[in-house]
C-alpha cells in the first residue's frame, strides 16, 4: 500500500522495505551519548545552576500566552463595566439621548 502510493507520487514504480529495527546507526548512538551527557549533568551538580537560571527567568515567565489572553480578558471585562455604567443609568432621558445621537451620527 506504501509503495503504490510512493509509486503515484513519484510517476514509477517503487519498491519500500519497511523494518521497526534498522540495527544500530550513528543517530541511534548520538540519542544514547545525549541522554547519558544529560543524566551526567543532572546528576553532576548542573541541577543547582538549572535551578538559579531558572529562577532568574521566573520574570520572562510572565510574558506567557495564558497571561496575555487573561489580561486581554479582564480588561475586556474592565471596559464592560464601564460602558455597562456609562450607558445604563438608570434614567429614560439618557437612553434616549443616546438613541437619538446614535441616529443623528449614523445620518452623518
């Protein structure tokens, strides 16, 4: 099935071998050297500097996404309130102040 939809794309036939284990290749030992070196580190002391890098970032980590889009809300919510306060007094001639200037700006 593999090898005739690579066949269609490439305009002739194909042939694929496909295998879960393709024995040991240089990846595979650069992925063992990483997570040997990382463990090593982890281990070695590198934890406590991680650490107090970490912490040095802590203010970067208030410039997230989450936190821009929770403030984006609030002040959305702020600007409700204060529209909701500004058009809604409670009182007949002020709705209809607003109605009728709404009308005379949309004739304009």
């Amino acid at each position: 099935m593999v090898a005739a939809a690579a066949g269609a794309i490439r305009g002739e036939p194909t042939t694929l071998s496909l295998a879960l284990w393709h024995g040991v290749s240089p990846v595979l030992l650069l992925s063992a050297v990483t997570v040997a070196a990382g463990a090593a580190l982890y281990i070695g002391g590198a934890r406590e500097r991680f650490e107090r890098a970490a912490i040095a970032l802590t203010p970067l980590a208030r410039l997230s996404p989450t936190r821009a889009y929770q403030s984006a809300l609030a002040l959305l919510a702020a600007v409700a309130s204060g529209q909701t306060r500004l058009l809604q007094s409670g009182w007949l001639r002020a709705y209809l102040l607003i109605i009728l200037l709404t009308l005379r700006g949309r004739r304009a």
